[in-house]
C-alpha cells in the first residue's frame, strides 16, 4: 500500500493529513504558523506539521510516495511557481521544487481553493455533475472551477479567481486593488468594512462591541452568528448584502459558463448557512437568465478542514500513482 500527505498551508496554519491510496484519512495534524511570514520558518513549520502527521499515522516517512500541497496564491503549476500570496507577502517562488528537496518525495503544489473544490468535488455530493463550481467564502473569497471532472486553470492559472470578480463598479476598495471585488463586498474582510462604514456615516452601534471587542481586526463567523441571534441591525445588514454579493456572483457563472452545481463551503457558509442560503437561492432565481437558475443544484461542503488538505494529497495520488 502507498501512502499520500496532503498539506494544506493557509495564512494563519499549516493542516496536514495522511492518506491511503483509497483517499481514507489516517491522521491530520495542525500547527499554528507564528507572526514570523518569511519562508523559511513557515516551510519548517509545514515540515514539522508533516512528520507530526505521518507520526500519527504509525508509518514514516519512506512510506511516503508523494506529496500534494496547497498554498494561498495562485500558482504555475507547470512550473510549480508560487505566483502571489498577499496573506504571506510571498511572490514568484520555486515552492515545488523547494518542497521537494525538503521533503525529498514528488511534490505537486496548487492553489488552495482549486484543491478544496477537487477535495471536495472527489469525495463529496458533486461527484455525479461534471462541471462544477466551487465557492468558499471566509476571510476572503476563493474559487475552483471543474469541467468534464477535471480543474481548470487557464492560460495565467487565474481560472476560478471569483473574489476578485468585480460586482459592484466603483465599490469597495479590494486587496487586490480593484474596487467592487466580491471579496471587498462578501468576505470577512468586506462586512467588517461594511460595519465600520456604517458606523462613521450614521454614528451607529454594533453588539460585536461585547461579543468580540477585536472584531475590527478580526471576527470568527461564530462570533457573527451570536450578534445575528441578539439581533444587531449592521451584523444582519452586512451580512444579507454578503449573501446577495455571493448570490450575483453565482448568477454570473450561471449565466456565462453553464455549469451543473455550485459547491459552497467556508466558514461563513458553515456558521451562518441558515441566514444565508435562502438569500442566495433567491438572488439565483432572480439574476439568473433563461430560467437556468430555478432548482438550480447548489451542493453544501462536506468535508470541512479536511477539504482543501484531502483535495491535495488526492491530486498527488491523481498524478504519481501512474508515474
Ligand atoms: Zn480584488
């Protein structure tokens, strides 16, 4: 039996598990990465989180045949360049082949957002569409876009980059640089903006003042469900506009590239699934042409934590297996 690691290397933790050549997880691991974002004390940290993992599965590293790791950038996969990490202040980076020298095993890295919605994809309720796509909403807003069971790409390795798909011209102010991008408008990042604003212009208060005192600088989707609950009128504002945002955006790939099922996934999705959903479904209906968007399939992720890790060490079994 050979045995697959996939790592997942987000902004704030590395998650790794171990698989089999099934796809059944035998261990997972997770290691905060400190405030220290230079490569090499991540990459060590990603090491360390993927002995820790083999460890936890009972094996060692020579039963290891490959490698699949996700980062937070969009990547050549060709050439296995990391392109541009903003959360990191990482660009233009050689991360495979400084993975597999590490690691000393094939090591085959992609954006994380393209490995959840394969993880996803590969292993949960979409598996019978052929083309799909998928969004996950958080901190910001990631996408991964499947035609004919394989991803997509493009040209520039861009393909599925929905949160920087512009909704409102003129908008709020991306991190990308562009205004109006769906993640400035329906991302974490893009309701607390919406709060303050509101808060400025008409001298407003939120309840998020008690229930997360930090939450300009950052605020847990649970801690957004608790001011939803006891009723803060700028929690539920920003949050319907969130969901309308998501709801266009999915009218828009409705529309332009005729997909079978949407995937949605992300925190904000998991915790505040109940406020949320019926909003999009009825932004779909209504933006969507041709009636294309009536009982239009949308497929809740399944696979929480464990997709976006899953979907890699999944690729790498994809890949290697035949090699
Ligand atoms: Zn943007």
């Amino acid at each position: 039996m050979n045995y697959y690691a996939g790592i997942d290397l987000g902004g704030t933790k590395t998650y790794c598990v171990i698989i089999d050549e099934k796809g059944n997880i035998l261990s997972r691991e997770k290691i905060k990465i400190g405030t220290d974002r230079k490569i090499e004390p991540v990459l060590d940290i990603v090491c360390e989180c993927y002995k820790a993992a083999i460890a936890g599965a009972n094996l060692t590293e020579n039963d290891i045949f490959a490698v699949g790791m996700a980062v937070p950038s969009a990547v050549n996969t060709e050439k296995q360049i990391l392109l541009n990490a903003p959360n990191l202040g990482w660009k233009n980076i050689k991360i495979g082949e400084i993975m597999s020298n590490k690691l000393n095993k094939p090591v085959f890295v992609d954006n994380d957002v393209n490995l959840g919605t394969f993880g996803e994809y590969t292993f949960g309720k979409a598996q019978k569409y052929k083309n799909v796509y998928g969004i996950f909403v958080g901190t910001g807003v990631g996408g991964g876009y499947i035609h004919d069971g394989k991803l997509v790409r493009g040209a520039g390795f861009t393909a599925g980059e929905i949160g920087h798909m512009i909704v409102k011209q003129g908008g709020t102010m991306c991190n990308c640089g562009n205004q109006g991008c769906l993640e400035a408008i329906a991302g974490k990042v893009g309701i607390i903006k919406h709060i303050e604003r509101k808060i400025e212009e008409k001298g407003k208060t939120t309840k998020l003042d008690e229930i997360s005192p930090n939450w300009r600088n950052s605020v847990g989707a649970s801690a957004l469900h608790k001011a939803i609950k006891s009723k803060d009128k700028l929690t539920i504002k920003a949050v319907e506009r969130s969901a309308e945002a998501i709801g266009v955006a999915c009218s828009n790939i409705i529309n332009t590239i005729g997909i079978d099922a949407i995937i949605l996934g992300g925190g904000i999705i998991e915790e505040l699934g109940d406020i949320y959903l019926p909003i999009i479904r009825l932004t779909i209906q209504e933006c969507s042409m041709a009636n294309g968007g009536s009982n239009f399939p949308i497929i809740i992720s399944e696979l929480a934590d464990d997709a976006v890790a899953l979907g890699a060490a999944w690729q790498a079994v994809e890949i290697y297996s035949q090699k």
